[in-house]
C-alpha cells in the first residue's frame, strides 16, 4: 500500500520563499570597518533573485551549472547561498584559506563558470588564475579591489552592484527541481590528504537544516540572532544560513573580522544568541573576554565542532562567563550535523559534564556503527574502540569525480554495503554518546596498544600555563611509536617541561606519557584552523623541533 500523502520535493527554493515572506523581516548583519550593514531577508531576497537574473541572462548560467563563491561571511554570500540552488545551478564554496595549488584544483575539477569573489580576497584568486581551466568564464567581484589585478583574466569581469543593479526583483525560481539534484558543492579541507567534492542534494540540506532548527541541536527559531564565525566555505557554515531562512532567526556575519577583539565587539553590540566555531577561535575569544570589557550574556549557547573540544575550554566560558558551551561532532561527508551533546534529563550540572565533555548523540537521522581492526562489530558498550561508519540522508555515499563522470567510492571511504567510513575511532555507549579517542591516522600505535593523541591533549590543555598542546606520533625503535607533545605556553608561564609532564603523570597512565617534548610558539593550523598533524610530524622528521627528552624520574 502506498501512502495517500503529497509528494512535495524539498528544496533551497521553498526555504527561500519561506524567508522571504514569513520571516521578510528578520535581518542578515554583517560586520563592516564602516560598522554594521543591515538587510532584511525580503530585501536578501529580492537581491539574490537580483543575483539570479544576472547570472542567467546576462552570464548564461544554466541548470547545473555551478557557480562558485570564494567570499567571507556576508549578506552578498548569504545571496549567493539562496540564488544558486533556487535557480537550479550548483553552489561550490571555495575555502580561501586553501594553498593555492588546491584552490586551483578545486576549481578546475569542479568546473567553475563564474566565481563571485571578495574584493578583498581576489589577490589570492589572482595568482591562481594562469593554472585556471577556460571552464572559467566570469568573474564576479563584491566590494572595492584593485583592477590590475586582473590584467591577465580573459573572462569577464564583473562588479557585483553593478551587475545586479537595476534588474527585477523576483525571479521564476524552479519550484519543481528534483529534490536528489545537486544544489552545492563542498570539498573537504585536505586535512590528511586532496581534497575530495562531497555534493549536497536539495533533499540533504534541507533535512539536515530542519535538524540544525531541532531543539536537541542548535534549536534555533525567530528569536534567536546567530553568529556563524564558521566560514561559509567549512560544510556550509555548518547548515546555519539555510537554517536560519528556515527558521527566521536573525544572522549576524562577521565578514573578515574573525580575530577576538572585533568578534567580542560585535556580540557586545549586537547580542546574538548561538554561535558556533572551531575550537581555536573560541580559545582566542576567551582570552579576550577574561581580559575584561565586553558583555558576552547574550549567548544562550555557542556549539564548537571540527576538532575535539578541550574541556578546559568549555567549562572556561561557562563557569567565567556564563556561557552554555555545547560540544557537536561532523565533517563535510556529513552535511555536517553528525552528533550533539545534550546529557540526558535529571542530572546536576556536575554530573552532566562526562557527558557534555563527549561528542554527543547522533540524530534519528544518522545511524552508527562502529567496526574492528578485522571488519569484525563493535559492542555500544563505551569501551570497546573501532572506526566510526555512519549512514543517513544527509551523508555522502560517494566523492564527485568531476562532471559526467560515476561518483568515486573508494572502499577506504565507503564500506561495502555504502556506509560511510568516517576515518574517526572511539566509542559508543549504549544510550548512544559518542566518544572519539582519535583520527584512525592520528592514533599513537605503541608497542600494540593505542594512545589517545586527543586525550594526553586535554589534559595538557587543562594545565593554567598551556595555551594549546598537540600531540602527535613519532617513529620510535622500541614502541614503533611514542607520543611527541609540542605546547604553547601562555605569556609569563612559569611552568617548565618537568612540571608539565608531572601534572600529565597525575591523569594518565604512566605508559601513555610523551618522553619527546617540544615547547613551539604556535601550533601549525589547516585551512579550517584544526591543528595540522601532518606539518608537525615534518618537523619532528626534518629535525626543526627543539625537541628535549624527559625520562622516568
Ligand atoms: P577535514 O577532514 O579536511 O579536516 P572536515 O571539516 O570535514 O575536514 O573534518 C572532519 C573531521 O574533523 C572529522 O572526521 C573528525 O576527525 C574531526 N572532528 C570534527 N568534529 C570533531 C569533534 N567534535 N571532536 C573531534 N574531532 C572532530
């Protein structure tokens, strides 16, 4: 028997719509040198149907096709986000903190017609342009830039007010788009390898926004203002600007003002409610808010994500600032809503935090798994250890291979019967929180048993005198491997190697402990601001680590 319901698809278009009408007056912000510029999503609207006549009539953009945008957070970006997928083109965010020999990759391999840019980025898609395929037709620029910049581009170059001026202000959007079509396009950041393409259906964005709007994630609703300080470019800013159109909660964009003074200024000024990031950024702002100065009160809740949250971080912002700090886990194969760490009812907020310190629940819509160093399934028990596999509507069962091509499923990414190997190991419990231990490729493998490269970091980042510390494998004779920990230390730390190994010794087992010790000024960062494991591991391989060994006493 089949249903006797309507088959409506699910797309951008109807979230555009929505927005547009029932929430027309809740407001996009974005943070200028000039000071806020403020829109409301009607006239949002009204621009990216604006955008959307612009690019099909005037650059002859077509379904399918894909438009890429290479831009901060910004209402211009909050345009193109809407415009694309309604007209029924492709959205490929491109990540401007990519090495250049990636962007070029990315954008050759997706087959970009058009890329709508910052002005003030446009120097780093300059010199890439000479390795820029002829797919690239135009170019689209947003905001002041420099001219000669572009001197060698044969393409058409574009201002991106002039271009939209003065066309109409709505547009035929395709209301029956088929809801499995692409509607964006987001390659991974390449932290342990290339980047690969994972390319999100309307159906996918649009589920997993209904999940960022649940009350057991991020919960947002038309009362609420947020400040995505992920980029548009990191899986789609985690869903929030689709979300937020969907649930008319106010956005506040931060544009290039991502360091800690202005981002502590603007939700002084501004008071949003949620905010999410990586945990490096908020590391940076909690500095910044114990210097004293600004009102941070608004924020019912900040979600971090995309490495593992030091607890010391969380409980810094909570019990300092009164700040609710929610730990969530995702990647872009995985839209990338995959766990949320709400602990279960009843509890105090003591016993709340073993739970909320985890990566979380997953959703009714993500499914779990965890499988052995044999193939073999894992116990949820929350001490058995095995690989993360995960499935559901808004999780990548292939790679894009490039256009007309089969989709890649490379059998280290996909299992057999089309799960998603996530390449994360940890645990699940039986009532379903997760706890990742490591990256399978970040796992410390000695002398047969694993160490917890994330664990000894907590830990270290636990101690008062340690901005960051990141641990990683080395080569070792005996062990096969031993744990390198390289530290930062905060300015007018007192502390040295030895005490900062005695205060490890109290919490880890004595096996677990890094005899290798580097004190560095900074902890190298990916694109996405994740410690790079890769360029530490190098240094310690070409001997540019002051490395000093530190025995038992
Ligand atoms: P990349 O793989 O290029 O770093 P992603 O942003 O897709 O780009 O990264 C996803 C990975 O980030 C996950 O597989 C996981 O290893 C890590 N990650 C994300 N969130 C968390 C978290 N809360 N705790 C630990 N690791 C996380």
């Amino acid at each position: 028997m089949f249903s006797t319901m309507q088959d409506v698809p699910l797309t951008v278009t109807r979230i555009l719509r929505h927005g547009a009408t029932v929430h027309g007056t809740s407001t996009v912000t974005t943070w200028t040198e000039d000071g806020p510029v403020v829109r409301t999503f009607a006239e949002v609207a009204a621009r990216s149907a604006q955008l959307a006549h612009a690019l099909r009539d005037e650059l002859g953009i077509r379904e399918g096709d894909v438009v890429a945008t290479l831009m901060w957070n910004n209402t211009e970006h909050q345009e193109a986000y809407l415009a694309v997928p309604s007209m029924g083109a492709v959205l490929h965010t491109l990540n401007l903190r990519l090495p250049a020999q990636q962007l070029a990759y990315i954008v050759n391999h997706a087959a970009d017609r058009v890329i709508v840019v910052d002005g003030s980025v446009l120097p780093l898609l300059a010199a890439v342009l000479p390795q820029l395929a002829d797919t690239l037709e135009h170019l689209v620029v947003s905001g002041p830039y420099d001219p000669a910049l572009l001197a060698g581009f044969a393409g058409g170059v574009h201002e991106y007010e002039a271009l939209i001026a003065d066309r109409p202000t709505d547009f035929p959007w395709r209301d029956d788009l088929d809801e499995r079509a692409a509607a964006a396009i987001c390659y991974t950041s390449g932290t342990t390898g290339d980047p690969k393409g994972v390319v999100y259906s309307h159906r996918s964005v649009y589920l997993h926004c209904m999940q960022v709007n649940a009350a057991d994630s991020f919960g947002l609703t038309g009362q609420d203002t947020v400040l995505p300080v992920v980029p548009m470019f990191h899986v789609n800013a985690w869903g929030i600007p689709h979300a937020a159109f969907m649930s008319g909660a106010n956005l506040l964009m931060p544009d290039r003002f991502l360091q800690p003074k202005p981002l502590a200024e603007m939700i002084d000024r501004i008071r949003p409610t949620v905010s999410a990031a990586v945990p490096t950024i908020w590391n940076g702002l909690l500095d910044e808010l114990d210097a004293g100065g600004h009102d941070a009160t608004s924020l019912r809740m900040v979600v971090i994500g995309g490495s593992a949250c030091p607890p010391a971080l969380m409980k810094g912002f909570e019990e300092r600032h009164g700040i609710r700090v929610v730990h969530a886990w995702g990647m872009t194969e995985t839209s990338p809503l995959g766990t949320f760490a709400t602990p279960p009812a009843g509890l105090t907020a003591e016993q709340e935090w073993p739970y909320r310190v985890t990566q979380g629940r997953f959703p009714a819509s993500v499914e779990a798994r965890l499988t052995g160093p044999s193939g073999e399934r894992m116990p949820h028990d929350g001490v058995s250890a095995g690989e993360l596999e995960v499935r559901g509507p808004w999780i990548a069962g292939a790679y894009f291979a490039g256009a007309g091509r089969d989709p890649e499923r490379p059998a280290d990414k996909f299992s057999e019967d089309g799960w998603l190997r996530t390449g994360d190991v940890g645990t699940i419990t039986a009532d379903g929180f997760l706890t990742l231990t490591d990256r399978a490729k970040d796992v410390i493998k000695s002398g047969g048993e694993w160490i917890s490269s994330v664990e000894l970091e907590n830990q270290l980042m636990a101690h008062p005198e340690v901005a960051e510390a990141a641990v990683v494998a080395v080569p070792d004779e005996k062990w096969g491997e031993r744990p390198l920990a390289t530290v930062v230390l905060r300015p007018g730390a007192t502390a040295g190697l030895r005490e900062l190994r005695a205060f490890l010794a109290e919490r880890v087992a004595s096996w677990q402990l890094p005899e290798r010790w580097a004190i560095v000024e900074a902890v190298p960062k990916t694109s996405v601001g994740k410690f790079d494991k890769k360029v530490i591991r190098a240094d310690y391989a070409a001997e540019r680590l002051e490395v000093t060994l530190l025995g038992k006493e």
